[in-house]
C-alpha cells in the first residue's frame, strides 16, 4: 500500500483537511481517522483490509494499491503544489460545439451577474480628495515599433524629475478605462464588465490596479497614490517610505532615485466573483504582466527607461499601500525615468572590471 503523492493537510479544528491538490478533492478526517492515517503514513505496511477506516481511505485516494510515480520538481514544494493545483479545471461536462459552450458559458455569466460584485473601486479614498491627472498626449505613429526596439531593462538612473503630463500619459494608456471606446462598446458584454484598458484583463473583469509610488514629478508632491481608472485621478495614500525604496525591493538599492514607480496589484475578490477555480489566481499574474509590458512601451515611447521586479517584501508594501488584510495584494512593480541607458548600474560594473582584472 502507498500514500498518494499529491496531497496536503490542513490542520482545521476539530479535525484535518486532506486535499488532493491534482484532483481538486477534499476530504475532512476527524481525530480517528486522522489518526489511522498518521500511522499508515509512518508504515503503509500497516494497511488492513478488514479496517473500515482504511479501506475508507482507500476508497478517497488518499491511499493507492499501487505506487505512482512523481516526477523529480526542480523547485520546492510549495511550486509544485500551486502548479499542480492549478491544472486542469474540473468540468463535469466538456462543450460537444459551440451552440452548446455558448449556452453553458451564458447560463454561468448569468448567475455570476445575479450575485453583487465587488465594488470597482477603493472606498478608502474620497471622490473629492483625488487629483485629476491631465489627458494623454499623442504619440508619433511609429512609436509603437520604436517602442519595441529600444526597450531596455536598466539599473541606472538619473534621478531627474518627469512631468506630470507623462504621468498622465503613463496611467491613462496603461491602467485607465479608455473612454475613447465607450462608443465602440459592444453590446453583447454585461454593463459591470463593460470599462476596457489597452492590455486584455480575464473575464474583462480589470483584476489588477496600481499604486504610484512618486519620488520627482513636478506639480506632484512625493508619496503613495491610488490610481483610479474609471476618473484618470490620483489620491494621496502615504508618504514616502522610510528607509528607502531599495529596503522594500530586496535590497536593490540602485533603485533609489527612481522619479516614478507602479506597484500593480490584484484584486481577488474580483477574480473569485467570477470563477471559484484557483486557476483564476495564474490569470492575475498574466493581467499583471501584460499591464507592466503595456506601461514598459509607453514609457519608452515617450523617451523614458524603465526597470522592474517582482522581488519585495510583501508585508511592507501591504502597509504601505494601506492594503494589509485585503483581498488586494501586491503582485508586480515597474519603474521609469531618465536613465543613463545602462544595464547595470555603476557599482555592478565597477565591480566586474575590479573581478576581471
């Protein structure tokens, strides 16, 4: 007899949650069959066919007849359970043709409709203490390939201030509800999915939001700033962090003088209104990447350089942005500002001439 390899247990007063993370089953032991388990874990040889606790176990997969194999997983534990348990969404019925996925999809938009959804914006920030950001500017018609090409991770920056003009650019292009596409609507999408970015979102449902964290901008003062997509405003969350912002970004102290950041968040209470399978949570971190991709290229088009990371401490960034305990949490940050275009920054590559020599 074998333990099934794909398992995990939660500890669930009075009792444990054994949970089959690559089936997507759950099963909830009390204190006898918990411990029936603890001691075939210790010694499968212990299997006793005549035990109902153990043929029960049996019966859920928890237990196997026969080993099966689990493949070497390069990274730890905890990886491999969040991948493994964001495969294949349970379905107890595939769509045959598209009359019927059209139907089955329909009828699931409906009751999701039917259920309140989650506000769309922070009630933590008052209508009358947000900034009103100016409109985009235009962009050359070529900047899109421009953009492209010259795009370019750096870790050097001046420090100079940016304008609050390209702050607007910035914000609107990349987070904001293009009102340029309120008459291009289409009527077959519900009226609360309706707001649309520049960047695809799942389920159109705009999990993902930003924070600005402003160092320079004239006309702006330093601090944490809510973005608010549906206005093209901004609302004052905090100051400026102390100590500085490398202490928050893994020590990446070169980052230091960066003019502008975004933190990009997720909202998940958006995302489990709409899909109750925790393979949504991959869709948050793909939003966010096409965000951060987004506001890279509009950056750069408009003569700037930009540098980004996923390495933060989370619970800093929570308080921080007045998130801490919520279903918003920090996902991703981009920055951009005048760079002197090099990849890495002077103390990086004093360094390397000093091993090499």
């Amino acid at each position: 007899m074998h333990i099934y390899p794909y398992l995990f247990i939660l500890p669930r007063s009075p009792g444990l949650i054994v949970w089959n993370y690559k089936d997507h089953t759950q099963h909830e032991l009390d204190l006898n069959y918990s411990t029936r388990l603890a001691q075939l874990i210790s010694n499968p040889d212990l299997f006793d066919p005549h035990n109902i606790i153990d043929t029960q176990l049996l019966s859920a997969g928890i237990l196997t007849v026969s080993k099966i194999d689990n493949p070497p997983w390069g990274w730890d534990e905890l990886s491999k359970i969040y991948h493994i348990g964001t495969q294949n969404i349970p379905c107890e019925h595939s769509p045959q043709n598209i009359h019927e996925w059209s139907r089955l999809y329909l009828a699931h938009c409906n009751e999701v409709l039917a259920t309140p959804a989650p506000t769309t914006d922070r009630p933590m920030h008052a209508a009358e203490q947000r900034i009103a950001l100016p409109l985009p500017r235009g962009l050359n018609d070529d900047s899109l390939g421009n953009a492209l090409l010259q795009r370019k991770t750096c870790r050097s920056y001046t420090g100079a201030a940016m304008t609050l003009d390209d702050v607007g650019t910035l914000l609107y292009l990349s987070l904001g509800y293009l009102h340029e596409r309120d008459l291009n609507r289409d009527d077959s999408i519900a009226q609360d999915l309706g707001a649309r970015r520049s960047s695809p979102s799942g389920g159109g449902l705009n999990a993902c939001e930003g924070f600005l964290l402003v160092r320079n901008v004239d006309d702006l003062e330093p601090g944490i700033y809510a973005y608010h997509p549906a206005e093209h405003t901004i609302s004052r969350v905090n100051p400026l962090p102390q100590p500085a912002l490398g202490d928050l970004l893994g020590g990446q102290h070169f980052i230091n003088n960066l003019p502008l950041g975004l933190f990009i968040t997720a909202r998940f209470d958006r995302l489990w209104w709409k899909y109750e399978h925790s393979r949504a949570y991959r869709m948050a971190f793909v939003e966010a990447g096409h965000l951060s991709q987004t506001f890279q290229l509009i950056a750069t088009a408009l003569g700037l350089n930009t540098w980004l990371t996923g390495a933060f401490a989370d619970k800093q960034v929570e308080t921080l942005l007045k998130i801490e305990g919520s279903a918003e949490q920090p996902l991703f940050f981009v920055g951009c500002g005048e760079s002197d275009g090099q990849v890495m920054c002077q103390e990086m590559r004093d360094l390397l001439r000093e091993v090499q020599a």
